[in-house]
C-alpha cells in the first residue's frame, strides 16, 4: 500500500509579511557612516566659526589696537594729570590685520556669513540624525538623507559661486596687501602662492559636491529602496 506523500508545508501570509527587510547593503553604511563623520564636522566648523565671525563684527584687536582696515595704520597720544600734577603720556599704535580685509566686516558679508553659517548648521544636524537612521534602516531616514543631498548641492553651487565672483577676488587683493607689508624672502613669491592656494581650495570644493550626488544616486538604487520596503 503507498503511502501518500506529506502535504508541502505553507507560509502563512501574516508570517510572510512581518518578515524582516532585506540586510543592510554595504554602501547604505558607507553612507551613513560619512554623513554622520560630515555632520559632526560640520557642527563643530560652525562652532569654532561663530566667535570669530562674531568678534571680525565687533573689530578685532591687533597689536594693542581695534582692526579698521587692512590697509591702515594709525596712532594716538593720550595725555593723564595726576593730583600731584605730573603728567603720563601713553601712545597707542592702532595695526590692521592684513589677513581680516575689511570688507569682512560689511553688513552684507556679514549677513551672509550668517546666513550660510545657520543654513550649514541645519544640514550637519539633518545628516547626523539620517545617517543614525540609515543604520537602522528607517524609511524615513532614506527620504531625509536624500533631501539633505539636494539642498547640500544647492547650497554648495550657489556658495562656491558667490566665493569665486564676490569675496576670492578681494580676499586676493588682501593677500597682495599683506605681502607688501611683510616682504618675502628673495625669491619667494608669498601672493602667487597664496592666491594658487585658493584656487586649490576652489577644486577641492568641487570634488565635494560629489558628495551629494553620490547619496542620491546610491539611495536611488533598486536593491537600497528594496532594504527600506520600497517598491522600485
């Protein structure tokens, strides 16, 4: 007599659908472990930038004196009598720091500083909070990291671009003026080697808007929208 053969087993429909996501992919990780490195860096950028932005409004000092300009040098004498009538004289040498132009201290820059400053602030927090959630594979990480990326690229072109037309053009010409005042030694040419570095700092900014782009293209592969539940 044949025995009839034991019924397949079946998965229950409940049982399939509390099943867990896929694994984590291995870029969803990389990902989020730079946006989290990025994000602290950049908060830590805006809190070591605040104060100085803060004091470059106020004037700063230099050599005993409050910073007007970076092309002025001034004076002054001040007289004091004292009750037995004898006099002191103090004189006060008043130095520009060549370094701080003084268009750093304009409304307008300022204001902008500002601006940027609080702006960047926001982003560094949006992508330390996404990155904790990629690692746990949150929907709503993905979505976050990913408008993270887009007002990144944004806010990146439009600075870059302000950098290069406004403000590197007279940050060369303070550089110039410092190194009329602080001559190189023979044969060395300080405002060439300062200006190429800004330029060096400009393609470096560059390759980092690739950043953005990256994490928009890795959180839009089908196999990353499958590991957070999302249909392709």
């Amino acid at each position: 007599m044949c025995e009839e053969p034991p019924p397949s087993e079946s998965v229950p429909y409940a049982d399939f659908a509390q099943a867990p996501l896929s694994p984590r992919p291995t870029s969803v990780t990389v990902i989020a472990v730079l946006a989290i490195v990025f994000g602290s860096l950049g908060i830590l950028t805006v809190l070591c930038s605040l104060p100085s932005l803060i004091l470059n409004r106020g004037g700063s000092t230099t050599f005993g004196g409050p910073t007007t300009s970076f092309t002025t040098t001034a004076s002054s004498t001040s007289t004091t009598t004292s009750v037995n009538g004898s006099t002191t004289t103090t004189s006060f040498n008043y130095v520009s720091n060549p370094m701080i132009p003084a268009y750093t201290r304009e409304p307008a820059f300022v204001a902008y500083s500002l601006a940027n400053t609080l702006i960047w602030l926001i982003l560094a927090t949006i992508a330390i909070w996404a990155g904790v959630g990629l690692l746990k594979l949150k929907p709503a990480a993905r979505i976050w990291i990913m408008r993270y990326a887009v007002a990144d690229l944004i806010v990146g072109v439009i600075g870059l671009t302000i950098t290069i037309l406004v403000f590197q053009p007279k940050m060369i010409a303070a550089m110039q003026a410092a190194t009329q005042q602080t001559p190189a030694p023979p044969g060395v040419n300080m405002g060439a080697i300062m200006t190429i570095g800004l330029y060096v700092g400009d393609v470096i900014n560059v390759v980092f808007l690739s950043w953005p782009v990256i994490v928009l293209y890795v959180m839009s592969r089908a196999h990353v929208k499958a590991a957070f539940g999302v249909a392709s």
